[in-house]
C-alpha cells in the first residue's frame, strides 16, 4: 500500500492552503483529493482510528514519485488532551515510526501577524465570540503560543536530520517569491518541473478573512453558517466597515512576547528572519 513520503507540518495560517493547492496540482504529486488536513499525527482520536485507516487515505496514490498531506498543526507540541498532556510531544516520534525518511515541509510567519490571522479564523468559523481577547483565546486555542517557533523545530531537529526539513517562510513564499520557493520545494522532493499548461496560479489568494458581520452571523446561528458562506454577498463580507482590528496595546504585547523566541529562532536557522525590524 502507498505511504506517504513527505509531510507539510505546518504551520497554521502560514500558507500551507498556498503551497497545497499549488504541490496537488503535480502530475508527479498524490494528495488525498477531499481532505487537506488529515490531523492523524496531531489529533489522538483521529490516531487511534489506526495506521491502516491513515494509510488507506493514500491508496490511490500507487505510482506517484512523492505523497503527502498538508496538516498545519503537526508541527505544534503544545499541551494535549486533559488526560494526556505530554501526548502532542510525542509526535515527531510518531512521525518517524511511519518513516524515518520522511521529508518535512515547514512554513513559518510573522508570530505576531499569524496569531492574528489564527484568531481571525476561529471567529470566522464562530469557535470564539467577534469579541473575545486574543490573549483569552489563547488558553483555549493556543493562539498565541503556536508562534514560538523555536521551541518546536528544536524537538523536531531532535528526531529528524536537518536535511530532511525545508523551511519556507510565508513573506517570501507566498507573499513575495512565488516562483522561487515553487522551485526550491520542487528541488527538496526531487520532482520534475510544471509540464507546459499545467501551472497552477501562484498569485491565487486563499482563506480569505470574513467580516465583522460574517462573524457575528455565524456565532450567533451556527446552523446557518452555511447560508452565510452561500447567501451573504461578498461586497457585504468583505466591506470594511464590517471588519475589526487588535488594539494596539495587545498588538505591543505580542511584539514584546515574541522578541526573544524570535531571536532563538534566528539562532536555530543561522539565517536573519524575513521581518526582523519589520514591527
């Protein structure tokens, strides 16, 4: 049965949509078609469904060069379950058992403008009130603490080889140097070029913000949530009058909070990091 080769681990709201839409549409490329993110190695009920439900998510893939899936959350090791709380920990060495080979693609963004855009979502999709504090949210969904890079690409190092990592960083990827990093991930995986036509769009946009209104609907009649997305004009979701921003005290509290695991993170990659003096 075919596995999976490689893995996009994150992280979350980093521009793994981009580069999945983008790596799915290679002839030489199986991703699991429906699903994006399996959340097999992240997610201890999806795990326990087994490695023979994980790999049958793959099974059509016989005779493609690379495999993978793109969940964005792998990468973190916070807290897990209640009863449990060291288990995401654990996942780099999940990983390995199911390949020890396994190349792994990491996507990382301004930590402050990533909590952001992750806080954003969860109003969007109605998991918290338009209303709540960033800082609030973060004890629930980890909001804030997904940004501290390096603690988790150490314990990752810890079980992989540096050579198997390619780390992308989403003001060049996915913002600036569509084509570069294109180039770079098809090198990393060994696979041919885009034959002729079969380009993707790499200044397509995704996952895109709702509004203020979108929000308040959708946390306010979950159940409609779907008639939002369908029925509810676009010029009405996206005008800017419905949105809302951070206030800066706590946009300067994230600045401070991320200077020095942003300095580590530095240190760890031996490279000076796209927004440093940005803020």
């Amino acid at each position: 049965m075919p596995k999976p080769n490689f893995l996009v681990i994150g992280s979350q709201k980093c521009g793994t949509t981009w580069l999945a839409n983008v790596l799915s549409r290679h002839p030489e490329v199986y991703s699991p078609p429906n699903q994006k993110e399996l959340h097999f190695f992240d997610d201890r009920p999806t795990f326990e469904k087994g490695m023979d439900w994980f790999l049958s998510q793959f099974e059509d893939g016989s005779g493609k060069k690379r495999i993978g899936e793109y969940t964005p959350n792998t990468i973190y090791l916070g807290r897990g379950p209640e009863d449990d709380p060291t288990w995401r920990e654990e996942t780099p060495e999940r990983v390995r058992e199911l390949d020890p080979q396994m190349k792994l693609i990491v996507l990382l963004r301004e930590p402050v403008s990533r909590a952001v855009s992750a806080h954003y979502h969860n109003m969007g999709v109605g998991r918290i009130a338009p209303t709540m504090d960033i800082f609030d949210a973060d004890r629930s969904f980890h909001t804030i603490r997904m940004g501290l890079y390096a603690f988790q690409l150490k314990r990752w190092f810890e079980v992989f080889p540096r050579e198997q990592f390619l780390i992308l960083f989403f003001e060049e990827a996915v913002r600036t140097d569509q084509h570069s990093t294109l180039q770079t991930t098809l090198d990393f995986l060994d696979l041919s070029p885009f034959p002729q036509g079969m380009m993707p769009d790499l200044q397509k946009a995704h996952n895109k913000r709702a509004s203020f209104l979108a929000m308040r609907l959708r946390r306010g009649y979950p159940r409609l949530s779907w008639a939002v997305d369908r029925f509810l004009p676009s010029a009405i979701k996206n005008q800017s009058r419905f949105r809302i921003s951070l206030p800066k005290d706590r946009l300067a509290e994230m600045r401070a909070f991320y200077k020095e695991p942003d300095a580590e993170l530095a240190d760890l990659l031996g490279r000076q990091l796209p927004w440093a003096g940005g803020r």
